[in-house]
C-alpha cells in the first residue's frame, strides 16, 4: 500500500506500529482479522492499517476487504482505501455500495456501482444489484431503480430470489406499488421475505384493502407468519377506519395462532392498534396479559390511554400517569416517547404539578433538548396559563423546529396573547423556517382575534405562495377571518373557491353570516350543508341557534334546537342553552325564558342567567332583572356584567337612587368594571382608544372631527320627530359618552378611509345605548357604512339604521 496510509495511521495513533508476535497465530492474516473484529472506532481501525502497511509484505484479499469493511462500519478513509488497493473484487465494490448507501450518499453509492461493472477483473453479483437497489430504495430514486432492474435483467439476475426481493423492496419504498406487485408475480421463487416486503408497502401506500387480500393469499399459500408481516398487518388496522375493526381481533388471533403473543414488539403493536380503534377495555387487557413487558409496552399503553382526553375521562388519564409510576418503580430506563405520552397526559388531565415533576424527570434523564417532549411541555405550560415557563422551554430548546414555534403561536394564540403570536409568526419566517398549514391556521385565528383584515390578508397571501391555498383548513380560517373583521361578503367569496366543505366550513360561514345579524342567509347555508350529506355537529348547531336569535326567528330557533336532540342525538351545551333564552327574551317570552333555565341542567352557570338579565333591561322588566341580577351576584359575585346591567334597568326606569346604590355596593365589594377598549385597523397600522384618550399623536385631530360629527348629530336629532333622542342620560354622562373608545375610533376611520369604504372598528365589551344611538346617526349624518363589532354580535350601521333592530 502507498507510504501517505502509513502517514494516516501514524498520526492517527500517535505512535510507529509494533511488529506482531510471530507465533502467537498461524499467520499474519490471522493475527491482523482477529484485532479487525475487535476494533470499536475508527483510531483503533487505523493502528490495525498501520501494523498491516509496515509489517506485512503480502496482505491478501480478503484481509483488506475485512479492513475496508471496518472503515465503512466505523468510519474512515475507505473509498481511497479501495482506490489503492492493487486488487479488488465483487465484495470490495459490494462494501462500499452498502457503506454509502446506508449514510445517506445515494449518488455515490450508484457511482461506485457503476464502477464496479465497468472494473477489469470484477464481476458485479446479486449482492452488488441488491446493495444499489437499496440505495435507490432509501433516497426514492424510482428512476435509477428501474436503470438498475433493467441491468440485472440483462445479467439474468431477477429470477433469484434475493434480487426480486430487492426489487419488490425498492418499487414499494419508492412508491409504485403497480410494479412491486408485476416484480413479485413474476418472481420464479419467493420467501417469506418476498411476502414480507409487499405486504409492509402496502401498508406505506395506504392500500389497505390490497395488504388485506395479499396477507390472506399468505395465509393459503402456507408461509409462516412471523412478527414483521404481523407487524405490518397490526401497523395497518391501527392506522384504517372503522370499516376493518372486525379484522383486528382476526389479526389478534393469528399472532395467539402463531405463538407469538408473548412477543413484545407485537404487543405493543396490538396495545396501539386497540387504543387508536377506542377499544381501550381490550388494550388495557393485552397488557395486562403481557409476561413482562418493556418500556415500549408501557409507551404504548400510556400513549393509549390519553389518545382522546374528552372520552376516556379523567379516571383512565389518572390511570395513564399511575403507568408511569411503575415504569419507575420497575427499574425501566423511560424514553423520549415515554415523556411524551406522560406530559400530553399531565396536559389532558390539567394537573401541573405532575407535570413539573416529570419535567424534572426529563431533565434528569437530559432530554431537555429533545423537539419531540419540547412541544408537550410548551403545551402543558401554556394551558395552564404559565407564560413565563413556557417562553423559558421554548428558549432552552437548542434545535427550534416548525412545531415548537407552532406550539408556541398556539399556545399565545389560547391565552389571548394575540399580537405575541403575530410577533412570533414574523421571528419564525426570519429564522429561515417554512410554516406549515397547522402553523398558518393559528396564526389567521390570531387575526381573526385581533379583526386586523389586512395582516390576513398578507398571510392568506403567503399560505397561496407556499402551495397551502387548497388545504380545507387554511380555507377555514380564512372564512373566520374576514368573518371576525366584519367582511363578511370576503368570507362568502373565500367559502366558494374552496374545492371541499367540511363540516368546519359550513358552520364558519354559518357562523359568520349569524354574527352578523344574517338569519335567513345562515339558515340558507345550513339547508345546502343537510343537502351536501355534511353531517352538522355542535358547532353548527350553536350557529343556527345564533342566527335565529339575533334574527328574531323564535318558532325555526326551538325546531332547530329540538331536530339537534331528536335527529342528530346532539346533547345541549350550555352555549347553546343560553341562545334558547335569548331567543325567548327576544320575543319578550322572559316567563318562558326563567323557567327554561330553571329546568335545564344549567341553572347554576351565570352565563346564562346574564342573557335573561339583559333581555329585562331591553323589556324594563325591573322586578324580574333584581331578581335575576342578585341570582347572578349570588352564582358571581365578583363579575362586573351583573352590577353594570342592572345599574342600567335602574337608570332606564328613572330610578336614579337605587342606580347609584348599585354603584356603592360595587365599591364596597371591590368590584371594578372592564375599561372598554375600541380599535381599528388602518393602512399605518392597528390604532387603539380607551374611553377619554388623548395618547393618539394625532388626538387634536381626532377630537375636532369628533366634535363636527357630534354637531352633525344634534342638528339631526334637533329636527327629528321618531324619537330618537336619549332622554335617559344626564348632562354630565353625556359628556363622557360623548368620548367613548368607539366614537374616537369612528372619527380616525372617517379622517383617513376614503369614502366608499366602510368604517370597521372593533370593541371588547357591549356597546353601550348611547353609542348605539350616536353609530346610527352618524352613519346616516356622513353617508358612510358602519361595522361595529362588540362583545356580543356585529352592529352593520347604514342610513340611520342598524341590523341587531336595537336588539343587542
């Protein structure tokens, strides 16, 4: 071999090889493969290289091939090792072809190939076509793949079985299933390898049917099943519908047939299968059958039991972390998989303390840095409202992928931290990250929070550039968007270039069209859902129920609630509840109404007490609205919507002192009212008032045209004779309503918005009746639409009118 080996192995060692003892093997060959077996990394390897170039005159053949096949197993110069050997075979080729091929080099795993065919002296064997079939096998190189068959069908090698499996192996890897089958038909033998390798891709394919026949043709062709077939067949009756949960038993009883039920790897692939299919009384018997079951027995149960939080209750969650207890107790070694399932189980249950303590346990075990429990842990600690701690996870974290910064939008997002999760949004894109659908959804729920139109806008843009405009749920969030920010004819447009409606996708525009006070057009939509065989969910139903009330439809709202029980066997929530007695109060049915809430299974849930409240301050029902309010002070007496309400029925039946009393007693208890908050979105930006607020730069300006709108208004109102005027609010009152967050936001939309556009300005508590009053007049006194979007509905302002009907 050339001097520069004996270079490398001398700076590799850090000292001049050692002549072997001569008799201590039958020969140097002997000596030297002996040492090669036993070298663990690349330096050992290398001092072996070094004795071999300076005390062996004639190594032979095989001796550098078991050299060669050392660097490629740990590590080492073995392409030059074999550019300088004197000679080579098939095995030489066949080493390197593998080595590169199992690092991920497929092109120069197909180069060597291809070299090894056009080598003097070398003649390429079944073992050189399997190892760069394999190679194209692991890149998906479909097209070299057939290169490489058409090859071995010229050298007559396809009518071995260890080639056409090869081949069936590779066509499956790579995705054409067509082809794997043509190879294995035409195979002259097969093993149970050949049945193996159709089956398993099969089950990648998602061809579940076709894994099916292939494994019951198995079956009567006498092969004998072992746990990688029966993996594969367990592995898809997991991932199918409910259309093969029979065969799953029938797969149980071929491993029980086979003697293979004690076999953990299948175990805990039938735990799996069981869980994903609910049928958790059977999963949680397998492995209690199991003799002794490993920690991936246990991943699979724990993993089981918390796979749906909302059905299997918190009893089966509490079971799931007992699990983990005695994975500990055992002596077992948990995973990353183990921690996973244990803190999505913390997280279901809602117990954080747990969760902290297994969070200790990741850290002891240093899997702190680990992506897949990073994510859990951000959840865990952001549903629990902890922040700060979730922020201190995502930042320890040394690799962030897309689904940290998505667990972290996600979890901004459900706390409420809106413009957060629009800043991290814009940090993921600078880190050089793509965003996923999942990722995109959150991030347009945030806009719809926030109604901030154009930033949607730019990121429906971005998800249509990156190939996600067709995803149905980014064609969700889309609709709730425009929705939320008062566009709701936006909305419509988006819902009819959608390619498919789910059952999310009606009950958005349904909701969005019931937000908006557009009954007849929601009901509409919920006719074309039933016509379309969109089964409706709860969801939907809460949006026909809101159409209803806000649209006053008081006979369809109780048919619809009934058809929800009666044909959809949908139980009531308490959302819904609460629009049933809106909806009764609407038509002034507030009897009707008490004793609805007094018989349903919510009369203790102040919610729904609220909306009887407000319905007897829009009758001035004063008797019934104190008996309600001190019902809700009784449930809450810490809320502030129950004073305020009822401080309202007072000052609207002229009952100043008792109004005045109402406000002592919230001082008395500490009560503090929400300050309200109004916005609007403009092109320089998102602009935000409180009631009074001077802090805007552009507060002259803002205050000069609120006085001239106000003007306008007194002159209208000066000459009108519906009635129309407040009669109800003292001088001093007006005075301050007069400032109120959405008048402010009302004049910056008229400043800078040009005519035709309408004025979006959003709210986060009910307008108030003055307010209301003043949008009405001022939408007819500048000509301009009006969308007002409060806590309760949207408020579409035109000529002088409302859509709520005054009914809010």
């Amino acid at each position: 071999l050339p001097s520069r080996f004996e270079q490398f192995a001398r700076d590799e060692t850090g000292m001049p090889p050692r002549a072997p003892p001569p008799a201590a093997f039958p020969s140097l060959d002997a000596y030297y493969l002996h040492h090669l077996r036993s070298c663990s990394t690349p330096r050992h390897a290398a001092a072996v290289h070094a004795h071999v170039v300076r005390a062996h005159p004639f190594p032979s053949l095989f001796l550098r091939n078991t050299l060669l096949a050392a660097y490629c197993r740990l590590g080492g110069p073995a392409r030059r090792l074999l550019d300088e050997m004197p000679r080579a075979n098939a095995v030489s080729f066949n080493l390197l072809i593998d080595a590169y091929s199992r690092s991920g080099q497929a092109d120069a795993s197909l180069e060597t190939f291809t070299r090894a065919r056009h080598s003097v002296g070398v003649k390429a064997d079944r073992f050189t076509y399997a190892a760069a079939l394999a190679a194209c096998s692991r890149a998906g190189r479909l097209r070299e793949g057939k290169a490489v068959h058409a090859l071995a069908v010229l050298e007559g090698l396809t009518g071995g079985v260890f080639v056409s499996n090869s081949l069936v192996s590779m066509y499956a890897r790579c995705g054409d299933m067509g082809q794997a089958r043509r190879v294995f038909d035409a195979a002259q033998e097969r093993d149970d390898v050949s049945w193996n390798a159709l089956v398993s891709g099969y089950v990648r394919a998602g061809a579940h049917d076709d894994m099916l026949r292939v494994f019951a043709l198995m079956r009567r062709s006498g092969i004998g099943l072992n746990s990688f077939a029966l993996g594969s067949v367990i592995k898809c009756c997991a991932g199918s519908d409910d259309s093969v949960r029979d065969i799953a038993a029938a797969v149980h009883g071929c491993v029980v047939k086979a003697g293979l039920d004690s076999d953990v790897f299948l175990a805990s692939a039938m735990v799996d299968m069981y869980a994903k299919k609910g049928a958790l009384s059977e999963a949680v018997a397998l492995f209690k059958s199991v003799h002794d079951p490993n920690v991936v027995v246990f991943n699979a149960m724990i993993a089981g039991l918390c796979r749906d939080g909302a059905a299997v209750g918190m009893d089966v969650l509490r079971e799931a972390l007992c699990l983990y207890s005695e994975v500990q107790s055992q002596g077992m070694e948990p995973t990353e998989f183990t921690f996973s399932s244990v803190i999505r189980a913390c997280n279901l249950a809602g117990d954080l303390e747990f969760g902290k303590q297994i969070h200790g346990q990741v850290i002891k075990y240093c899997f702190q840095g680990d992506d897949f429990i990073g994510s859990p842990l951000i959840d865990l600690y952001f549903n629990s409202g902890c922040m700060e701690d979730g922020f201190r996870c995502f930042r320890s974290l040394p690799k962030q992928d897309v689904v940290t910064w998505t667990a972290m939008i996600s979890g901004c997002v459900q706390n409420e931290l809106f413009e957060r999760a629009l800043t991290l949004f814009h940090e993921l894109l600078a880190a050089g990250l793509k965003p996923d659908p999942f990722t995109i959804s959150t991030v347009m729920n945030a806009c719809a929070s926030l109604a901030v139109a154009r930033t949607g806008e730019q990121i429906q843009c971005f998800a249509t550039k990156s190939g996600f405009g067709r995803f149905t749920a980014i064609g969700n969030s889309c609709i709730h968007m425009y929705a939320r920010s008062g566009d709701v004819d936006a909305a419509v447009r988006r819902f009819q270039e959608m390619e498919l409606h789910d059952v999310v996708s009606w009950s958005a525009i349904i909701s969005s069209h019931a937000q908006h006070g557009c009954a007849r057009e929601a009901l509409r939509f919920f006719s074309e859902m039933v016509d379309a065989k969109v089964v409706p969910n709860e969801i939907t139903f809460l949006g026909v129920l809101t159409a209803c009330s806000h649209g006053g439809l008081v006979d369809e709202g109780l048919r619809y609630y009934e058809i929800m029980q009666e044909e959809y066997a949908l139980s009531p929530t308490i959302k819904h509840c609460t629009c049933v007695v809106d909806l009764l109060g609407r038509a002034g049915r507030l009897g009707d109404a008490e004793a609805f809430i007094r018989d349903s299974i919510f009369h203790d849930e102040p919610v729904i007490w609220r909306s009887l409240l407000a319905s007897c301050r829009i009758h001035r029902d004063m008797e019934r609205g104190q008996l309600v309010a001190d019902r809700i002070m009784e449930l809450q007496p810490s809320s502030s919507a129950s004073y305020v309400n009822l401080y309202n029925i007072y000052l609207d039946a002229g009952e100043l002192s008792l109004a005045s009393k109402i406000r002592d007693v919230m001082k008395e208890r500490g009560v503090k009212k929400e300050p309200g908050l109004s916005w609007i979105e403009l092109r320089s930006g998102v602009h935000s008032f409180v009631a009074g607020d001077k802090s805007h730069p552009e507060s002259n300006t803002i205050y000069s045209k609120l006085a001239e709108m106000l003007s306008k208004i007194d002159k209208l109102t000066a000459t009108d004779t519906s009635g129309t005027k407040s009669d109800d609010i003292t001088r001093n009152e007006q005075s301050w309503m007069n400032w109120h967050s959405e008048k402010l936001a009302v004049a910056l939309g008229l400043i800078h918005l040009p005519q035709p556009a309408p004025i979006r300005v959003m709210k986060n508590l009910r307008v108030c009746r003055d307010c209301h009053l003043a949008m009405k007049l001022i939408s007819k006194s500048e000509n301009r639409e009006i969308i007002l979007r409060d806590a309760i509905r949207f408020h579409h302002f035109r000529d002088g009118s409302c859509s709520c009907a005054d009914y809010w």
